[in-house]
C-alpha cells in the first residue's frame, strides 16, 4: 500500500465510522475521546462528522505518559472524586441526544505497575458522577461506538519484531482488513455484514434455550443460565427511536445477556486480557450461584481480583458471546492485545453490566426491575477470551433436553 493508497484508506475509515458506526445526523452534538498518537486520524472523523451534520464535534485527546504520571503521583483519594468538567461533557452529550466515540489505540503495557485500587476508584466514581450519560447507554438513548487506530506504542507490542514506523502500517493494514475498508465500498459491505447475523439471532431467539453447557480441552466446564425474556443480538443495535448504528467496529459476535444468579462450573481464558494498561493472561475463574468463587491468573492476578472488587455485581456475567473459531480476525493471525480486536476473534464471556436492550422491555425496566428479570447492572463490564479450536456449546430447554450450537469452535450444521 503506497501513501496516496494509505491516505484513501483511512479516509474511508474515517467515513465508515462517522456513517454506520456512529450513524451522526444533521444538527447533533459529537464526542470523540482518543490519545494524541492519533491526531490525523480524529481530523478526518471531525471533517467527516461536519461533512455529515454534526453540530460541533468535541474531541478530549488523552496522553498515556501523561496518564501515568497522574496515577503514579496522585493519591487514592484523588480518584474518588471524579472532575466535574468531564462528568458535565458526558452527561450533555447524553442529554442533548449526541453521539459518543471512543477511538482505542493504548499500548497494552503502559500502566503496568500502576495500583489497581486507583483504577478502581476512577471507574466507580465516574459511573456516579456521569450516570446520565451510562443510563442513556444502556436504555437505548445515547449512540456510542468503539474503533481502533494504529499507535506506534500498541503497533510495537503487536509486531515487536518490526520497527515502529513498519509496525504501525502493518496494524493499519490489519485495522483496515477487520474492518472491510479494504473492499470496494465499506458502507455497503458493513450493511451487507449486518444482514449476516440475521438467520442466526432468529435461530437462536425461537429456542428459547434456558441454559448454555460450555467445554473443551482447556477445562472449562461451565453451565449458564438464561433470561425467560432473553434476547439474542448481533452486528449493530437500534435506539429505542430506531437509529442504528454499531457500538463496535469490528464485530463478529452473536451475544445475549444471561441469568445474572445462574453460573456454575469452571471456566478458562484462551487468550491475553488487556485491561487498563495490563496484560492478564492465563485466567481461570469458578462460579457457584452465579458469582465467581475462585480466581487464578498466571499473570496479572491482582489486576482481576480488582475487578471484582468495583462493585458487588461485577463478579457475576453480564454477557456471553459466540464466535467461530474460522472468524475473519482470527484468520488474520494477529494477536491485536486489544478487547475490541480480539473479542471478535473468540467466543467470550463478560463479567459485570448486562445489557437492557438483550431483554424484551429491558430499555423500559428500573435498574431494580432489570434485577429481578436476571439483568446485572455494575460499573464493570470486562470481557475474556474462551473460544478454542474444540469448544462445544449446547443448548438446554426446559425439559432438559439439548441441541449443539457450536462444535469443535464453529456454528453447528443447521447454523454454519
């Protein structure tokens, strides 16, 4: 790829994004958070945003030395007030019915070392401070999306072996592969990418299925229950006033939320989780009732206890998503070290929030309702990695009786 080709390349990106993953309309506020190693990539998302209507577009760059310097020096205490100038720019995008982007580009190391007790400080706090905007999230009120660009920083840790400047092209050049920029029209392959997960979400959704049984060879053997009301969803989401739009680019996954109350086994990562600067890696967790009752990391254990210390709902799951083992981004043989990546290269379970809108009526329900429905609300939502090449997942009715949804990690027959 020459440079007039690259230049094409992340225009297209830039169009995709503002288009079909935040969906902006004329008139409508838009808040773009991203690192500074990104600046020429979040120029073109502002030009696309007003080429597209935007109102105005406010972009909050962020430095990871910077970050870092901030958790290494500030006290704990200092993290449990959150700034009111930041709480006040969330809570009116959502109020004023705008659109949220988060732009990912971190390198997966760069707060290792860093206390965890801040990190979870800072997250409960601005889950407090900026509720408006985490309400109009979950109901169905608020747009939001998540991309990725290539940093030299995160591009190094994916390609140790290249120098920074090949390295950083080679993660463009994946990006723009997991994310269809690379056919003759973006746009239409991700309407067209959308209509995919169709036949399987309604597959899923007669079922009816009450529980999921998941194993393989690695040791996990876990059973989850599902929602009476549960919905399967996959590709993008709807407002509650119809706008579409997708929360991730790219996504590969078929998701619902399960039974908060109902998970019992043991259950074992199959790839790196990075999360919040660290790399957890090795993850075996055991539930009983529902909540996890056992944790082991081979590395980075204290960095996943401290996620179930956020709140007390954040040690119970919130999602549980398939994807083929055959998934384009798995074919791409890359270990991005990112969520939004490698999520999409695996099937993955996700501690912490539930997802209204995976329940008919949830968007309508009080946190309290939800709860009773079996939806789990918490300031966490971490997702990790558990697809392998032999997992089996089956279904279970009411009478006990099941049906293979995934064999040896893919779709079964009726679903390939």
């Amino acid at each position: 790829m020459n440079d007039s080709e690259f230049q094409e390349s992340l225009r297209k990106y830039a169009q995709l994004v503002v288009r079909k993953g935040c969906n902006i309309r004329p008139g409508q506020e838009f808040m773009i958070s991203a690192n500074i190693d990104t600046i020429e990539f979040i120029r073109l998302l502002t030009a696309e945003a007003y080429a597209a209507g935007a109102k105005r577009v406010t972009v909050r760059l962020s430095d990871e030395p910077l970050t870092k310097l901030g958790l290494d020096h500030m006290a704990v205490e200092t993290f449990e007030q959150f700034p009111e100038w930041l709480a006040v720019m969330h809570n009116f995008t959502a109020r004023t019915g705008g659109a949220s982007l988060r732009v990912e580009s971190a390198d997966p190391q760069a707060m290792t070392g860093v206390d965890p007790r801040k990190l979870v400080a800072n997250q409960r706090a601005a889950h407090q401070a900026c509720k408006e905007y985490y309400d109009a999230v979950d109901h169905g009120r608020l747009v939001w999306s998540i991309v990725g660009a290539a940093s030299p920083a995160w591009a190094s840790r994916v390609y140790p072996d290249l120098d920074s400047d090949e390295a950083t092209r080679r993660l463009w050049q994946a990006i723009f592969q997991t994310v269809r920029v690379d056919t003759a029209d973006p746009i239409a392959a991700w309407d067209e990418h959308r209509l995919s997960f169709q036949r399987r979400t309604e597959w899923l959704n007669q079922q009816h299925f009450t529980s999921l049984h998941l194993s393989n060879s690695l040791g996990t053997d876990l059973t989850i229950g599902l929602n009476d009301q549960g919905i399967w969803k996959g590709g993008g989401d709807s407002l509650v006033d119809g706008t579409y739009f997708f929360p991730n680019m790219p996504t590969e996954e078929v998701f619902t939320t399960p039974n908060r109350s109902i998970a019992d086994g043991v259950v074992y990562s199959s790839m790196p989780l990075v999360y919040n600067g660290s790399i957890i890696r090795g993850i075996k967790l055991r539930f009983a009732s529902g909540k996890v009752t056992e944790c082991y990391a081979e590395e980075g254990l204290d960095i996943m206890q401290s996620i179930f210390s956020i709140d007390d709902a954040a040690s119970s799951l919130g999602e549980v998503a398939l994807v083929p083992w055959t998934s384009p981004i798995r074919q791409a043989e890359t270990l991005f070290y990112s969520t939004l990546f490698d999520e999409n290269a695996s099937c993955h379970l996700a501690v912490g929030l539930g997802f209204p809108d995976c329940l008919i009526g949830g968007t309508e329900m009080s946190d309290n309702e939800l709860k009773a429905a079996g939806v789990n609300k918490s300031a966490a939502h971490v997702d990790f990695m558990i697809g392998t090449k032999d997992l089996r997942i089956d279904g279970i009715y009411a009478d006990g009786s099941q049906t293979p949804i995934f064999v040896d990690g893919e779709w079964a027959s009726e679903l390939a």
